[in-house]
C-alpha cells in the first residue's frame, strides 16, 4: 500500500521505524539533477556511493560503507546507510536512514524517449523490497523514475504496489 504525503522525501516523517528512501539513478554515472541534488544537500555519502560504485571502487578506498546486488548496471543497487545506522560486515544494523540508488534509467539529458526502464526498474525494486525487509524497514521516496526519467507514474506505481511488501510513503512537494 502506498501512502501519499505532501512534503520533501529526502526529509521523511519522523518515526521510530528505519527508513529507506528510494531514488532512480541513470546508469551513465550522472548526477546532478533533479531529485539527486536535494539528496545530496542533505546526504552527501549517497552521491559519493554511488560515484564510487560507477567507478569500480570497493573495500577500504570507500568512503562510504554500502552494500550493492552487482557491479554498477541497469537493474543493480546499492544500499548506503547515512544517518543513524552502522555497518558491521556487510550487514546494516537497523534503525536510521539509508539510501537505495536504483539503476534503472539509460542514460540521461534531453531524449525524445522516456530514459525510465521498466524491467530494470522491476528488478531495483525487488532488491528494495528485500532490503526493506531485511531491516523491518520503511519506503521514502518521490515518484521515482518521473521527472528525469520520462516514466508514467501509473506503470511506476502498479510496479511499486505489487513488488515491495513494506509499507511506501511516497512525497510531492507543496504547490
């Protein structure tokens, strides 16, 4: 089920539960617009992660502890805990807040075709639902893969509804 809040989801609702917060990202390495520089402003180890991760880096020259399904492609995540949480071995304790970078756009900038893949997508969220589960986790995110992305928010939400179990809050910014 999927609740609809208004408000900014890199700032999700106070609770005690841990919270996820689910993003797309392009499978090209860019970051920089939309959605992406509000997350940066305020977590700045999701955008390194993920640079970090397109680039091929591991182990100890991370800067950020995090935890990916596969090398950096459509249809691969990556886990980063940035607030409030710990990694001991691999495995994220709870609490806090974490960030799910999705690989499921191609590419990125001016395109005649929506850049969202669905498939791709399909799989990130699979991967989120495990996370979510793993963590007794929450789902905080904006509509994904619709700005930038070019997708359909109807296509993105039937995905949504029907591969993550955890409870979903999803955010539109105030008029």
């Amino acid at each position: 089920m999927i609740e609809y809040l208004t408000g900014d989801a890199t700032r999700p609702r106070a609770t005690p539960k841990t919270k996820i917060i689910a993003h797309v990202c392009n499978d090209a390495g860019g970051w920089g617009r939309g959605f992406v520089t509000a997350l940066s402003r305020r977590y700045i180890g999701a955008e390194e992660a993920y640079r970090e991760w397109h680039r091929g880096v591991r182990g100890a020259a991370s800067s950020y502890e995090s935890k990916t399904t596969g090398k950096f492609a459509l249809g691969e995540s990556q886990l980063v805990y940035v607030e409030g949480s710990m990694m001991v071995r691999g495995l994220v304790t709870a609490g806090g807040v974490h960030i799910c970078n999705m690989v499921a756009q191609e590419g990125f900038g001016p395109s005649t075709e929506p850049r969202i893949r669905y498939p791709a997508l399909a799989l990130c969220l699979r991967h989120l639902d495990d996370w979510a589960t793993e963590l007794d986790a929450e789902v905080h995110m904006p509509r994904i893969g619709c700005g930038l992305g070019g997708g359909r928010w109807e296509r993105v939400m039937a995905l949504v509804e029907r591969l993550v179990s955890a409870p979903v809050f999803v955010y539109d910014l105030p008029a």
